[in-house]
C-alpha cells in the first residue's frame, strides 16, 4: 500500500474571497493618488497642514476612485473563474483552493509489492494486474507526481470479481473510489453532473468524490458499461455515457475538463479508470480506442477454491470452516451449476458470521 503523496493544483478557480473588498480597493487607490501627486508637487506630508493634506484628494477624485475600484473589482471577479457561482456553491469550492493530494509511487519496487499483493488475492485477474503494474512502474520510473495506468475495459462473465479487483486495487493503492452502475441510473450525468437549469442540476460523482474525499486521484469504476442507455432532454439533445468519458481518458483534456455543474475547470488527469462489461457488443469504437480491453474468462473450480484459501485465512477462519465452503463449492459443482465469486464471498461472510457468534451455554 503506498503512503506517498504529492499536492497538486486541483481547480483552476480563484475564490472570491481572495478578492479584495472595495473599500480596500478605495483606500489604496487614494493613498496611491495622494502620493503621486505629493512628489510631482515636491512636498512632504510633515509639511503640510492638515487642511492643504485633505486637498490632494477632491470630492471628484473620490468619486472616480469609487468607480473604478468597483470595475476593478468585477474583472477579478471575471477572472477568478468563480464570478458566476452563487455563495454555497463558492464556499464548497473553498476547500479546493490549496490542490488536493494525488498518491504516488516512489520506486519500481513498491509497484512491485502492490501488484504481488494484489496477484495473490486474485491470480485469475492476471491480465488486468499486468497492465496496472506496467503503468505503476512507469509512473515511478518517470517520476510523475502522481500513479497512472491506461483506462481498462475488463469484458467477462458476472461474478468472475472484476469490480472487486478493482475496489481490492484501490485498496493497496491507498486512493477512494467512485462507483457508478451504468444500467441503474443516467450514467452520464451521474458520472459528471447536470448543467444549471435542469430540475436536478448537482454535481456528479467525480466531483462528489474530490469534495468528499479531498483527493485528485481516484479510481472511477463503472459497471456495466456495455448496457449503458442514453438520456435526451426536451430540446432534442443526447447526452451519452461515451460523450461524457471521452474528454476524461485522455490525459491532456482531462487536466483541463470543465464541470457542468460548477462551469470551473479541473485537473482530472490522475483520476484512474476500471470499467466492466459483459460483452464487447454495445461498446462504442471512440472508446475502446482509448482503453486497453481485455477479455476474461470463467472462473474455475480450482480459482474458487483458491480465492477461499486466501480469503478465509485473512479472516482469520478455522481449518473446518475454510474446509466447509470448499466442500459446498463442489458440491454446487457436482449439481451443474458454477458458483460465481459474490456467492462464494456470500458463503465466507456467513462462515466468519457463525465463527463469531456467542455460544451459549
């Protein structure tokens, strides 16, 4: 699990109370005409009186002072980039001022450890492990300042784990996750939020997750992606989950992606993607062209029953339990049917359950 990490700048955004008030703005310019007009004057402040000193400045330079320190005021406040946002949604910027922090690999070593680690939990998942491997130590050997890997589409049967590699991956990273289930809700909008003037305009979960988690780097896993439907809105406008992701696979527009919700721009270029699918059908070109695919088979009988030896002893279940989902693997196996890995994570959280349950006496 990696411990390192390095702050980067997050949102482009200035916050607004890092603008001047006008007052302030007024007074500075007063003094700055006071003093200008002192030296091309060649007089000092000690030698004049008190009435000859409020002189230097007349009503109608108050009043020019006043007008320009509000024009003044409104093109910071055009350039900050937060101008337009209402104050609850300034203040939850707020937190983002200062960068958020991205994990890092130090050394090839340690991408080394992670992907073992990772490998003996889930051998079957090889191929999958290889390419975040490949991308961890590219990441240390270049001394990036955060971890990147290349964008996956795992495609395979249910229940062979792909989402559990990934949360397990995010796991010995050390980095949150953002989940989202392509089928069961807009994946579009839930993934990157909803203009204002839609009934419900919110941000989505990549920028939920950098609020919350006060990280620049997760790991995005989406599901089901090759079930993902489209929404239309009632001017005619497609909205799909492709058109969404697009920008964000690729590093250089990711660093600079603009949220819907917020209208701000935000380094998203180390946010890391998993994504899952049943079928290659359905899954548009644009988008495999910007991920590596890979295809994963069923899981055997031998590969569950390795996951249950590996699992049941991190949980700390006895030789007899451990033994006992084995035995009841085979015999779903002997009846013809295949159990897939959520039954068999099923089974070993009942076991550890019944192992913790008080005797009574």
């Amino acid at each position: 699990m990696t411990g390192a990490t390095t702050k980067i700048p997050f949102c482009a955004a200035r916050p607004l109370d890092d603008i001047p008030l006008r007052s302030e703005l007024q007074n500075r310019f007063t003094q700055k005409l006071r003093e200008i007009r002192m030296e091309l004057n060649h007089r000092k402040s000690e030698g004049l009186n008190a009435e000859n000193f409020r002189a230097l400045i007349t009503a109608a330079d108050t009043a020019k002072i006043k007008r320009r320190a509000v024009r003044y005021r409104e093109r910071l406040r055009s350039q900050s980039g937060a101008g337009h946002l209402p104050q609850r949604d300034e203040v939850m910027l707020t937190p983002l001022r200062d960068g958020l922090p991205v994990a890092r690999i130090m050394t090839e070593h340690e991408a080394d450890e992670i992907a073992a680690a990772l490998h003996e939990e889930m051998p079957w998942m090889a191929p999958a492990t290889e390419v975040v491997w490949n991308g961890l130590k590219a990441s240390a050997r270049d001394g990036l300042p955060g971890l990147r890997f290349h964008p996956l589409v795992l495609v395979g049967p249910p229940g062979i784990g792909k989402s559990f590699w990934a949360r397990r991956l995010a796991h010995h990273l050390d980095v949150p996750t953002a989940s989202i289930d392509a089928t069961g809700e807009p994946a579009a909008f839930s993934l990157v939020g909803s203009q204002r003037g839609w009934s419900t305009a919110n941000p989505g979960k990549l920028m939920q997750t950098a609020l919350r988690e006060r990280h620049a780097g997760p790991i995005v896993i989406i599901d089901e992606l090759d079930k993902a439907g489209n929404v239309q809105s009632a001017q005619g406008s497609r909205h799909t989950l492709t058109d969404a992701l697009l920008p964000l696979l690729e590093r250089m527009t990711a660093a600079t992606w603009e949220c819907p919700y917020f209208q701000v721009r935000f380094d998203m270029s180390w946010v890391n993607w998993v994504m899952t699918a049943n079928r290659r059908q359905g899954l548009p070109a644009p988008l495999l062209s910007r991920c590596v695919v890979l295809d994963l088979p069923e899981l055997t009988t031998w590969q569950l029953r390795g996951f249950v030896e590996t699992q049941g002893g991190k949980r700390g279940l006895s030789r007899v339990a451990i033994d006992a989902v084995s035995d009841a693997i085979q015999l779903t196996v002997s009846r013809g049917r295949q159990p897939s890995l959520r039954t068999v994570s099923r089974m070993l959280e009942n076991a550890e359950l019944l192992a913790q349950r008080p005797v009574l006496h």
